[in-house]
C-alpha cells in the first residue's frame, strides 16, 4: 500500500530550527520526483523545495532559499526538510508529494507554526 506520513511539524520562536520528515511505503523515494508543499490560511498551496529521481537535483522556492534544505535518506525511505531562521511567513500546513508518470501520491500534512 502506497503512503506518505509527514512528521516533526510543531510550534517554533522566529529564527528557529524545525526538520520535517516524509516517510514513504510502497514505493522507493528515489525513483520518484519528491516534493514539500505548504499551504497557509486563506492561500493558495505552494511548491516549497523538490529533489528529482536519479541524482537528485534540487529546487527551492526564492522565499526560502538559503533557509530550508530538502534531502533523501535512501536506507530509512524518507525525505527530509530542514528548515532554519523560520519566519511568522513559513506558518503553514506542509505536505509531502510523490510523482512519477501518471503516479500521484501525497501526504495528509504537518502544521508548522512560528510564533512568539
């Protein structure tokens, strides 16, 4: 059975760390393009960071370029996102997704919140 479960979203200060974590079953994270979205109240979802099959090529969104990083653990079958010096502007739902041709999958999200 195909799943994605998000983890380590939270409650975080401004200029805080949080590491959010995918886990994927069923398929192997490295034969599929991964991504993390966020969607915030009253907004649009949006595409946060991706790293391609294969290599491994990343991307990242320009609002948090040089603060997040998106990474593979290819033994536990994860894909991770590191996110510093967080901003009130990251609070948001983040979700996992996973695609591959007409493959689709995605997470039920973790709410991430910076707050003071």
């Amino acid at each position: 059975q195909v799943q994605l479960v998000e983890s380590g979203g939270g409650l975080v200060q401004p200029g805080g760390s949080l590491r959010l974590s995918c886990a994927a079953s069923g398929f192997t994270v490295s034969l599929y393009a991964m991504s993390w979205y966020r969607q915030a109240p009253g907004k649009e979802r949006e595409l946060v960071a991706n790293i391609a099959s294969g290599v491994g090529r990343t991307n990242y969104a320009d609002s948090v370029k040089g603060r997040f990083t998106i990474s593979r653990d290819l033994y536990k079958n994860t894909v991770d996102l590191q996110m510093n010096s967080l901003k009130p502007a990251d609070t948001a739902v983040y979700y996992c997704r996973g695609t591959r041709s007409s493959n689709d999958y995605w997470g039920q999200g973790t709410q991430v919140t910076v707050s003071s």
